[in-house]
C-alpha cells in the first residue's frame, strides 16, 4: 500500500515542470502506466493531497490489487499490477473520483 500512497503523492507534486514530474513519477509506473502518463501536463493536476490511510479495494489474487487512497478530492483508486515475478508493484493506472470511481 506504501507504493500507492508514494506514487499518487509523486503524481500530485505539481510544484515541478513537465519533465521533472515524469522523472519522478516514472519509476513507479507500469509500462502502460508510463505510456498513459508520459504526456500529462501537471499544470492542470488540481491541488489534492493524501488525507488518510489506504485500504484494499480488490485483490484477486495474483498480480493485480487496487487500492483506495483518501484523498482532499475523495478516494483515488489506485490499479497497482507486478509485471514480472520477484518486482515490486507498480501503478498501472490512477481511477480518480471525478472518472466515475
């Protein structure tokens, strides 16, 4: 759960321009991860920040949990996948409150 919370963190430090941002939050990005993000402009991210404990949405089993992460704009379910046996979890995809959950 500690790598949701860092990677939803690292996507709401807008405080940096668009290449920095990225460099940032890449690590912590699936390969899908990084295609969908890489041309965000964190200019336009609003001022949200974590505001409490995560909790697990669903877990299947497997290679894939969501996590929920309180946040000042409500939950932000955060899709964490392990690509390759032995990696840690990384952030496949951010579903934000105003996506529909």
């Amino acid at each position: 759960m500690d790598s949701a919370v860092a990677a939803l963190e690292a996507y709401y430090a807008t405080d940096k321009d668009a290449d920095e941002w990225f460099d940032d939050l890449q690590p912590m990005l699936s390969r899908q991860g990084q295609v969908a993000y890489e041309t965000v402009d964190p200019t336009v991210i609003p001022d949200v920040e974590v505001t409490g404990d995560p909790s697990v949405v669903r877990h299947e089993g497997g290679g894939a949990i969501t996590i929920a992460v309180p946040t000042t704009a409500g939950d932000v379910q955060v899709e964490l996948i392990v690509e390759e046996a032995g990696h840690d979890w990384s952030v496949d995809r951010f579903r934000f409150p105003s996506d529909g959950g």
